[in-house]
C-alpha cells in the first residue's frame, strides 16, 4: 500500500487497522519512503506491504480494499490513475494463485519490476515464491537493475 497526500504515515496506518475488518494482519513491513515511478511529478510515497490471513476469496479481498479506499477518500473514478492518492491498496499475491479477469490479476502484474514493492515484500516473505515468474522474492529483488530510491524509514 503507498501514500502520497497529506498525512501519509497516518494514511498507511488507518488503512492497516481497517484491514482488521477483512481478516487479520499477520505482518507489516517497516514503512519505506520511495519515488513515485511512471507519473513522477508528484511527492514521494510512504509504502509498505502487510501480510493478512483472512477466509474471502482474492475476488472478495478486492472489493473490500477499494471499499477502505472509498472510505479513506479514493475516488478512482476522478483521479489520475498513477497520480498523488491518500491511500492505494494494491493485492499483490494469494498464495500460489494466478488470477486473470477483467478486474483482478494476480500475481499483481507489475510487482516484479517495482523496488517499492518488492522491498518491503522482500522484508516480510523473502522466501516467497512469485506464481509465474518461479523465483522468490529475494531473487526478483537481487535482479532489478539500479534506480527507483528507496529508503527504509524507522517510525516507531
């Protein structure tokens, strides 16, 4: 999940604690704070990735996030996809799951090109294997070429 308006160490957390309501956050990566990549003129991101145990289904996952992003100010509909956001809340894995449909692809398509992402995936499942590529993380994140900064922030 990232942040880029406002209070963005606030946003994350308020985001992690609604996600108690879809199932249980069993893990949290340490806050990162990152370049915004493809539409770059725009502030930085705060990101980081949770782990959460829960009984819905990935389809389900998906309706509740971008219901807590409605809640948290998101309007999709008005605002530009890769643009500054108060919260976005992105499915990155569901297990070993492959899922294509119009609304939902996981793995998430680009996670393995993003040192956003991965790093702080890496920090939580470095062993975690991506369903398509067959490498884990830790192996995607020792592949990137240089660039995207990234810089591990320590929040208490």
């Amino acid at each position: 999940m990232g942040s880029n308006l406002g209070d963005r160490t606030g946003h994350l957390r308020a985001a992690i604690n609604k996600l108690s309501s879809v199932g249980t956050v069993t893990k949290c990566s340490s806050f990162y704070e990152t370049e915004p990549v493809e539409f770059t003129s725009q502030p930085e991101f705060l990101n980081c990735v949770v782990e959460l145990e829960t009984a819905l289904n990935p389809h389900q996952i998906l309706d509740a996030i971008l219901q807590i992003e409605r809640e948290m100010g998101r309007d999709r509909s008005t605002q530009h996809r890769k643009g500054p956001r108060t919260i976005d809340i992105d499915l990155l894995l569901a297990g070993d799951a492959v899922i294509k449909t119009p609304h939902l692809l996981v793995p998430h398509p680009s996670m393995q090109d993003r040192r956003f992402v991965l790093e702080p995936l890496a920090e939580i499942a470095p062993d975690a294997m991506h369903p398509l590529l067959h490498r884990t993380i830790r192996e995607l994140v020792e592949s990137l070429p240089p660039g995207q900064a990234v810089t591990k922030l320590e929040i208490a």
